[in-house]
C-alpha cells in the first residue's frame, strides 16, 4: 500500500487509456471485454483507477461508468484535464482556465461524480501551452477545489523544475510522467518527488505502443533473462522492477485483456534480488544512451 494524497491505495492500480479504439479514439473494438477488464480489476482488488474525459473522447469513463457505477468506496479515480481531441482524434492542448474548468466538469458528468478524487492537470508538449501560465492553470484547479469539485491536483508530463513551480503555489498530490526499466528519462522528477514524499505514477511502465511496448521489454537481454529466471514474463519484471525502484512508485499499466490485467497485477508478488536489480540496472541504461 502506499500514499495518494489523502488516499491510500495498493501499488499497482489501472490505467483506462487503452480501453477506446486504436488510437485511444472511438470505441473499443470490443465493449464487453472491456467492461469484463474492470470488473476484474476491481474484483482482484484494484482501488486505484487513472483515466480522462478525452480517452475516447468519453468511451473511457463511459466504459468505467457501466462496469462499475455505483463505486466501490475504496475506489480512487483519478483523471486529468489539459486536452482534448480533434474530429481526427489529434491531441490538442486545452489549458487555459475555462478550459479545465469544462474538462472538470466533464469527467464529472460522465463519471457521475460529484467531485474527482484527484485531477491531473496534463501539459501538453513542451510542458504544456506557453500562451497560458502555470499560475493560472493552478489556480483554475484551485477554485474548482474551493467548489468542492475535485480534492486533490496532480501534475502529467510535467519537469521537475514546473513541479517545483507547482508546489510553490499549491499542494501537489502526484506526478504523472513516461517512466520504465526501459525510459528513466525522468529519474530526476521522481527523485523529487522522493524528496518530497509525492506519489509518481509512471504512465506507459510497460513501453507505448510508440516504442513498441512489452516486445520491446522482451527483446532486452537482460529482461528476457531475469524473467527466465522466476519463470514470468518480461511485463511482469518491468512492473516489479517499479515497485522496487522507490516506495513512492505507483503503477498503472493497462491493457483490454483480461488475461494480461491478472498477468500485470500478478507482478506485485515478484520477489526481485540484488543480481536481479543489478542486472535490470545496467539494462536500463543501455536502452536509454
């Protein structure tokens, strides 16, 4: 179990992100699976799921609404405002203040929630738009805070000086970057928030589909070996490696398969040694010259 913000929650939740269509646009290509996919989430004990209004747009948080309405009272949903999509299905930066006002109240509509757990305010790009302040995104997510619409605010794709921009003007609850055994790009973001005791939930633990996601995992030697070695998969070393790596990691891989969901959430029982460690260490920098 482990910290998010007032919320405690068991280390390896879900992410929403590929429930929608190819492309995290449209529907899925089949419903029933993934409503199946978060009903078993659930029912093995996840209590932490992280999703948006623009995954789809709306399929995602429909899709949650259906399988799981009304909530279990551990449940954490944690979404993110910042973007939205195109007819195309492009990701467009949408921050300005009435913009996330709107993204707010959107997740909340088609949650049926009175008020987020926990909004993630996503910087889109280079750290989000240059055309609109931090000052004023923060504060915009502030006031729907006083409203009483969301209770806690995260960060998403954000560097570690903007967190610590962010913590000069408000409580930052967690921060949501690109982050595996294969992409420690943002070791310095998560060394911050060790330091200052906030959760960082890596997106894509397992690799995107981008950079050619777990067989990518699978093609490092060093990966393939220490799976070989407690007989699991590559994905499931990635995701204990997470764990492992520092007590303030939570992990929200996701899939619309209920085989890889109880796959994923199988790897929080993998007991990695200091060989182990050692081995996944030197993988990861070698991936990452």
């Amino acid at each position: 179990m482990s910290n998010l913000g007032s919320f405690t929650v068991k280390r390896i939740g879900f992410g929403a992100m590929q429930l929608p269509g190819p492309g995290v646009f449209g529907p899925p290509r089949d419903p029933d699976e993934a409503r199946a996919v978060l009903r078993r989430a659930v029912q093995l004990g996840v209590d932490h799921i992280d999703t948006s209004q623009y995954y789809g747009p709306d399929v995602a948080n429909d899709l949650i609404c259906e399988a799981l309405y009304p909530y279990p009272e551990d449940l954490c949903l944690v979404t993110k405002v910042g973007g939205r999509r195109d007819e195309e299905g492009a990701w467009l930066p949408a921050q300005r203040p009435e913009e996330l006002r709107s993204g707010v109240e959107d997740n909340l509509r088609s949650l049926r929630l009175e008020r987020m757990p926990v909004v993630n305010l996503r910087l889109i790009g280079a750290e989000g738009s240059p055309d609109v302040p931090l000052a004023e995104q923060i504060g915009a997510l502030e006031e729907l805070r006083d409203e009483g619409k969301l209770e806690a605010i995260g960060l998403s794709n954000a560097g570690p000086d903007t967190v610590r921009q962010a913590l000069a003007m408000t409580e930052v609850t967690c921060v949501q970057n690109g982050y595996s055994v294969i992409d420690r790009s943002h070791e310095d973001v998560l060394e911050l928030c060790a330091e200052r005791d906030i959760a960082f939930v890596p997106f894509f633990p397992l690799g995107s589909a981008w950079t050619g996601g777990p067989a990518t995992l699978a093609a490092d030697p060093a990966i393939a070996a220490v799976a070989e070695k407690h007989s699991a998969s590559p994905s499931q070393v990635a995701l204990a490696w997470l764990l492992h790596r520092d007590q303030h990691i939570l992990s929200i891989p996701g899939t619309s398969s209920v085989v890889h969901l109880e796959e994923n959430l199988a790897a929080g029982d993998l007991e990695l040694d200091a060989d182990d460690l050692d081995a996944l260490d030197v993988a990861g920098k070698v991936a990452t010259r």
